[in-house]
C-alpha cells in the first residue's frame, strides 16, 4: 500500500524524492519504493522524520510495536508539575526563549501569562526574529466559556480575564510574525508550544486551572504524546477565527 503519509509530507515541504535520497545518502530507487510502502531501516526512518519535521510514527505507524511506542512516549515526559503555580514563572519566559522555529499558545485566557510582561517581551523578540508566534483565545462570548466559568465557579470572570488578556496583548498585535486567533472549542488541556517542546496545563471539574498539573513534555522520535498534542493545537488553529 503506498505512503500516502510520507508522499503528501514531502510535497508540502517541497522536498522531492531525488532531494531526500541526496540528504540520506541512498539511491533514489530506495525513496521511491519507501513511498510505495516499503518500510526503510530505523536510521533511515529516523533521518527522513527528521528531515520532514514529522514524527516517525505517523510516517510508519506499524514499524513501531505498542511497547516500543510507549516507552518512547513515555521518554518524553522531561517534568511533572502538581500545579501550574508551582512552575517557577522563569521557567515560562526561559521555555518560550529556546524556540528557534515556532511558538504557540492555546488558552481560554492565560491570564497569568499576559500579565509577565518578561514573556511579552520574549514574543515581540522572537516574531522580530522571524520566529512565528500563534496565540489562541477564548471567545468570551461563546458557549464554552460560560460553561467553564461555572465549572471553575468563577462565572463571568472567565470572560473577563480573556478580555483582560486582550488588552495586555494590544501591543503585539498588530506586529508581523504574531497572529491571534479566537476560538470557541471545549478546551481538555491549555497548551503551549516551543518548536518540539510543549508545557501542556491539564483542566479538573471543579478546580482552576492553576490548581491542576502541568506536563512539561519534549519530542522522541517513535513518541506520539508530543504529536498528539500539537494536531490538537492545529485543529483548533485551523477553525479559529482571526482578532481584528
């Protein structure tokens, strides 16, 4: 059965198949027949993620077995926060300052990272050094929000802090390289990225989520929880709707 995977990842990145078997030192024969379903040796598999920017598992899903994806998975977990709040606020402005190709924040409010004026000033350094930073917002007007706020007890003050946040970020968003979008999903987890790592804040009924645990996760080849929650991010990006 053909790759459809790695032939559709190639094409988006423009990289033929002469190109790629150049960059892995192979023959072109050899890139032809992985696109035709044939699965290339682990180095090669590796090297071809790499080179994609994709996660090895979703090029080759059966080249991995269960136990092999969850141990990899498991080896991306780098720290587990009990609370938000117990994640030092230079762990924030130092996580989104590593990131070299892309940064993204999905929220409701994020309230608490608006107001660092340190990570504002990260974003406005690295969108004018050409890095792409994507920030997603809650409607506060939507459904969504309201329901949160009266799972967290809070009620209209979720609103409110997403409209507060909007205000904080007014000077970054009319700046190229930093784009803002609204989006009116039920949200399971706030995620932020910095190109292969992500800081992902887990929602609990009942509690704020502040109160409730941070995972501090970086990409491993044959990993899929890195993967996971970055579709996640791009599903909710894609049906967003852009700030004025």
């Amino acid at each position: 059965m053909p790759n459809d995977r790695l032939r559709t990842s190639l094409l988006e990145r423009g990289v033929t198949p002469a190109d790629l078997a150049a960059e892995l030192k192979v023959d072109p024969k050899s890139v032809e027949r992985w696109i035709s379903g044939r699965i290339p040796y682990r180095r090669h598999r590796y090297a071809v993620a790499a080179k994609l920017g994709v996660d090895e598992a979703y090029l080759w899903p059966d080249a991995l077995s269960r136990s092999q994806v969850a141990d990899a998975s498991e080896s991306e977990i780098v720290n587990v926060y009990p609370h938000r709040w117990a994640v030092p606020s230079e762990m924030w402005r130092n996580f989104f300052d590593a990131a070299e190709a892309e940064i993204g924040v999905l929220v409701y409010g994020g309230l608490f990272l608006s107001e660092d004026a340190g990570v504002r000033k990260v974003f406005r350094e690295k969108a004018d050094m050409g890095v792409p930073v994507r920030i997603l917002l809650g409607d506060p007007n939507s459904e969504s929000v309201a329901q949160r706020g009266a799972d967290e007890g809070v009620d209209d003050a979720m609103a409110a802090k997403i409209r507060n946040a909007l205000v904080l970020y007014r000077p970054l968003r009319d700046l190229d390289g930093i784009e803002f979008r609204s989006h009116d999903t039920v949200l399971y987890n706030s995620i932020y990225r910095a190109d292969d790592q992500v800081l992902v804040n887990t929602h609990i009924y009942g509690f704020p989520a502040a109160e409730a645990p941070v995972l501090h996760l970086r990409r491993v080849a044959g990993g899929t929880m890195v993967s996971s929650y970055l579709d996640s991010f791009e599903r909710v990006w894609d049906g967003a709707i852009p700030l004025e």
